[in-house]
C-alpha cells in the first residue's frame, strides 16, 4: 500500500465503498468515450475495485482514487506497464468534469509522480492522449511531458482503432518542473511488480 497526501487532495487505493462516486462520475460518456471500458451500473466500479489487489500484484495496474476534502472521490490515476529493467512506467487519469480545469489535475499529478518518481524509482513516466483529445495533451504539456511521437491503431474501442500521441516525462524533467514543486506526503510502499530501484 502507498499513498500521497498533498495540500488539497489525497490519493490512495480504491476500496468498495469508492463505487458509487466512480459510477457517478465515469458513467459520464465525455469521460468513457477515451477509455476501451464503460460503467452501465454500479456493479462495473464494484467488480473492478475487487479485482485491483491482484493487478496491482500482478504488475497490470497500481491505482488511486483522488480523493478531494469537500468532492469526495473525484477520479482515478494510475501506473501500468512497468518495466522495472529500464525503470519506466506508463500513467493514465481520468477526472469527473465536475474538477475540470480547477487544479485537481494537476494536483493529483504532482502527487502521482512523486510516487513514481522517488518511491517506486522509476526514471521515466509515460503517457497516451488520442490524437481527437487536444484537452488531454495539453493537460500533460502544460506540466512538462514531451510529445514523442503518433502510434498508429494503438487502442482498440471495440472496433475503432484510435491513434494516440505518445508522451513521456524524465525524472529530471520533473524535478526541475513544476510538479515537483508541490508538496507530497507519501507512507507506504509500492508493491514488488512497481519497485524500480
Ligand atoms: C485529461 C484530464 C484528466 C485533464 O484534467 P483537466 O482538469 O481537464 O486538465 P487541466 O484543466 O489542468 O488542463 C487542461 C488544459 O487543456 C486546455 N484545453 C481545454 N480544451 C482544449 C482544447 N479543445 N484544445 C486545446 N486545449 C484545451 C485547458 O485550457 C487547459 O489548459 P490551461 O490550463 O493552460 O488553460 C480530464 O480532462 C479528463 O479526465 N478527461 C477525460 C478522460 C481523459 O481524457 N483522460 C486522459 C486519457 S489519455
């Protein structure tokens, strides 16, 4: 278990009684239709929190939901892809539109990556932002990940095949960057499968 505790928010592991406020928010279409997933009902979030503690073992995903004082549960972040050899890992968020542009994003960044980062000892943190997203790749540009290319037919949405941009941001990039400005509490420890260095 690892969490970051920051000066608005919290990120920590997503536990049954999250379902509701992730069927609330992610049930929005503005917020699936990026994602090769959807919720039809509660049931989705419920049988997805329950089967997080052997993907995050397992090495598929290690999540958080982001948690805000006065909105409660408000998105979900989280690392896939590791690759302990070459200490890099992949990220990916989403946010109720409800956050949107308020500073959650960015926020829950800074607190991601400094996990990522300085905890699990990752050198490199990458990102995808479909080419139809231009909010997403702003989102990532604006704190510092660099664009690195177009992969073609790289996320399949049942029988669309999505182009997506490929980003990535280096540990020194961010240290001098602004998301390393931003304070972070952190306990814990990440699991063997996201233990980079
Ligand atoms: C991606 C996401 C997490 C970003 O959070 P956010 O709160 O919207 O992000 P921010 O407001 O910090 O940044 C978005 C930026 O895009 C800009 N923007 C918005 N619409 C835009 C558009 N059509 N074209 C270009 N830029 C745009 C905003 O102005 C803002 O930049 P600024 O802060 O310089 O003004 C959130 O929008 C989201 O969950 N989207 C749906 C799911 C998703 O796309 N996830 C990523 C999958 S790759």
């Amino acid at each position: 278990m690892i969490t970051a505790v920051g000066p608005v928010l919290t990120l920590r592991h997503p536990e049954p009684r999250d379902a509701a406020a992730l069927f609330r928010h992610a049930s929005d279409p503005l917020i699936s239709r990026w994602f090769s997933w959807r919720y039809e009902s509660e049931e989705d979030p419920k049988r997805w929190i329950a089967s997080r503690p052997a993907a995050r073992e397992a090495g598929e995903w290690l999540e958080w939901v982001v948690e805000h004082p006065e909105h409660g549960v408000v998105g979900m972040t989280g690392l896939s892809e590791p690759n302990l050899r070459d200490r890099r890992t992949v990220m990916g968020s989403w946010l109720g539109q409800a956050v949107w542009g308020t500073g959650v994003n960015v926020e829950s960044k800074a607190l991601l990556t400094r996990m990522a980062f300085e905890h699990c000892g990752f050198e490199r943190v990458g990102a995808y932002a479909s080419i139809e997203n231009p909010r997403s790749q702003r989102a990532l540009e604006k704190l510092g990940w660099q664009r690195e290319g177009t992969l073609r037919a790289y996320h399949r949405h049942g029988d669309l095949a999505r182009d997506v941009h490929l980003y990535s941001l280096l540990r020194d990039e961010w240290a001098d960057g602004p998301l390393a400005q931003i304070e972070a509490r952190v306990e814990g420890a990440p699991p063997a499968a996201f233990a980079a260095g």
